[in-house]
C-alpha cells in the first residue's frame, strides 16, 4: 500500500474503520495530529502511534505479530481503556490478508519453528516443552507477587460475586478444587502445577500433598513456601515432568492439573491422559483444569502468544480434550465452564500491573512488562467474546468394584467445617 498521502485529512482512515461498529476511539499520530472515528463524541480509548512505519504496519499489514510487537516497542500505546481496544484489533485482523501477507507470515512461521526446532529439539519433546514452559513462567517471584496477590495462585479464580477480592476468589477456587475432589484427610494428592493447592490442601484438608512442575523457580517459589508454612512433613515439590513419573504408578488417590494441559499439545493429550491414569490408583478422582479454544474460533497462524508468551502452546477443544481422557480409560463425572470467572480475574491482574508498574520494573525489563500487560488484556477480551473458555474436567479411574461418587454434588458448595470453624 502507498504511503498514506490523506492521513492528513482523516480520508483514508475514515475509508478503512467505515464498517467497524466497536467502541467510539481515537488514533493520535506522533505530531499531536488526531482522528476520531465519531466527531462530537468521547472516544472510549485513544491509540497513541509514534511513529510513520508503524502506522502504515497498522493499516495495511496488520497481524497479532506486528500491532504486538509495536504496542512492547512501545511505537503503539494505548491511552483509556484497555479492554475495548481489542474489539479494534479483531476488525483489522478480521480483514482479508493479501497474498504478500499471506506469504510473509509463512516465512515467518516457518523461520521460528526452525529456529525452536534447532535450540530446543523437536516439537513437544521434554526439552523444548521445559524451554517453553521456563520462557513464560521462570520470572522472579517478585515479578508475580504484587498483582497475583498473597496465594500466588496463576490460574483462574473462582468469584462467588463480583465484588469479591482477587485473595478471596483465588483462596474459593483452591477451595472448590478439593470440594470437587472430595480430599480426605491422609488421602495421597498429587498437584500438577504451581505449589499454592498443594498448600492449601495439605493444610486445610489434612493430605499428603505432592506437587511437579517444569519450571525451576516455581519448583523453588513451592519449596520456600512450604518451609516457610511448617508443612514440610504433608507438602513435596519436584521438578519432574509429567513422563518421568513411572515410578509413581497407582500413587495417588486424587490428582489436580491446574493450567498446565494447555502445554501439552493435541498430539500429546493421549500419552498425557494415560500418565495421569496411570498415576491414579483405581477408584481414584482427577480434576483437569484448563483453556481450550471454541470450536468457531478461527486459528491463528501469526500468533502474538505463540510468540511471545506460550512458544508451542496451542489450545486444544473440550471435545478433543474428554475424548483423549475417555480413550485412556478416564471417566468423565463433570464438566464445568468458569469463562466468566477468568475474565474477571484477568482484569484484576491487569489492575494490578498497572497500579505496581514501577516495582515490577524493578525485577523485569519494560518489553517484558508490555507482553504481560497486552497478554492479560488480550485473554480477557478473548474470554468475553467466547474465543476461549475455562474448564474444570472432573474424571474417575472406574473401580469395578462400587461406584465412589454420592448421588448429588451439594458438599460442592455448601458451607463446610475446617480446622478454623464453619467457612462458606
């Protein structure tokens, strides 16, 4: 596309955004010029763009790679709301791609995959599956402490009102994870994941608690806060993948993955829902919680996330994800879709990234900062339209023998005794 000889005028943009229907905004070019898509009326979010390649990258070959890189670069801003800007960036990506673009994001696909390939070995092998999962998550506790808030739980909470704390919520949805699992006391529970449930289970349900993760300074982050809070004797941690648990065969009478199946793969579901099982001793309960895409969601290939948040994470579907777990002789109990719980907790991290910008530069760079920021505000938009979804998948190892389940779910959610007295 030529260079945008009627900017001046505002021709030009009022020619592209002529059908985008979205949130009234504001586009502020790098001299103080500005274009309002409605005149007379307050734009919901103005897009700060600083410089004239950017520009023309943002309306002629725009894709998640190069608005994401400019907005970290910090060539693109985005001043009010942060949310409402993405209904913006799905009108331009929605735009059919010209051949020069469709050419170029092959390249670039395929010079990152070979680029993996070579640094970290084939796809979805143990080391590049621990590379890519140490690229996201091995940040300095720090980094997480300030807007996870004091559980250090990375997953989706669980609101019993919108108005509940972001401490509260997480601590429900610890909650409702060992409800769903029935835990009962010096029961063997192994945790897939970050070391907050292995926590709260060992101490509030009386478990012996065990937890693997890929990432070294989670598996630190678990083991300091296990010394710190006396449960040495109930709460392990181990860096350990997932296929190198044999020796842990029928260990366990409830197992937990929470956000971690997103790693996995669809080629790699079955031999991951054959570990779990394997795992399980017969009777045994496991709740799977993680992202899938919605069947209607269009895949895609020049991928902010895939690039630089979650190398290789692709999202599988629900359906895909019970049929794995069914062929690997799971029964599935229960589904449950918490979409709307993830978005509220997404806007809650990003408040907190916002207000404790300047400690956070402290431990990361501001590039960093940016992908977190865009990254949060991006999956929570992507929640809202239903692109994605949450989902806790309850599932049993049959005993031939009775079945364990009671006739209703109501312990689910009514008020319960802990070692503190009633809690709700």
């Amino acid at each position: 596309m030529p260079y945008f000889k009627n900017w001046r005028d505002g021709r030009l943009l009022d020619s592209i955004f002529r059908d985008y229907a979205g949130p009234i905004f504001a586009i502020r070019l790098w001299n103080g010029w500005q274009w309002t898509l409605a005149l007379g009326e307050r734009p919901i979010f103005t897009v700060v763009v600083e410089t004239p390649h950017t520009l023309r990258a943002l309306m002629a070959e725009p894709n998640e790679v190069t608005i994401g890189e400019a907005f970290i670069r910090r060539e693109l801003d985005v001043e009010g709301d942060l949310f409402s800007v993405f209904s913006l960036a799905e009108y331009l990506l929605s735009r059919p791609p010209t051949l020069l673009q469709r050419a170029t994001g092959f390249l670039f696909r395929l010079g990152a995959a070979s680029k993996r390939c070579f640094h970290h070995g084939a796809y979805h092998s143990k080391a590049r599956d621990q590379a890519s999962i140490s690229y996201h998550y091995n940040q300095p506790v720090e980094f997480f402490r300030p807007w996870l808030g004091s559980t250090l739980v990375y997953s989706c909470a669980y609101f019993r009102s919108g108005s509940d704390s972001l401490d509260l919520a997480q601590t429900q949805e610890l909650d409702l994870v060992c409800r769903k699992l029935r835990l009962q006391p010096l029961e063997r529970f192994l945790d897939i994941g970050w070391g907050s449930l292995i926590l709260h289970a060992a101490d509030k349900y009386d478990v012996r608690a065990h937890g693997i993760t890929l990432s070294r300074i989670q598996s630190e982050a678990a083991q300091s806060r296990i010394d710190d809070s006396g449960l040495r004797r109930r709460c392990t941690v181990k860096l350990r993948d997932y296929r190198d648990c044999d020796s842990l065969s029928g260990s366990f009478e409830k197992i937990a993955s929470v956000g971690m199946f997103e790693h996995v793969g669809l080629k790699n579901l079955p031999r991951y829902f054959k570990a779990v099982h394997r795992l399980l001793s017969p009777g045994g309960t496991s709740l799977n919680r993680g992202i899938a895409r919605s069947p209607l969601s269009p895949v895609r290939k020049n991928s902010f996330i895939d690039r630089y948040v979650f190398p290789d994470g692709k999202l599988v579907t629900l359906p895909e994800a019970t049929s794995a777990a069914e062929a690997a002789g799971f029964e599935v109990r229960d589904v449950e879709n918490l979409r709307e719980h993830y978005e509220l907790t997404l806007r809650k991290w990003v408040k907190g990234l916002r207000q404790n910008r300047e400690e956070l530069r402290i431990y990361v760079p501001e590039e960093t900062y940016r992908i977190w920021l865009l990254y949060m505000a991006g999956s929570a938009a992507a929640f809202r339209r239903g692109d994605i979804a949450v989902y806790q998948i309850l599932l049993s190892r049959p005993d031939q023998v009775k079945c364990r389940f009671p006739l209703v779910r109501e312990d689910w959610y009514s008020a319960r005794k802990s070692k503190q007295g009633v809690v709700a």
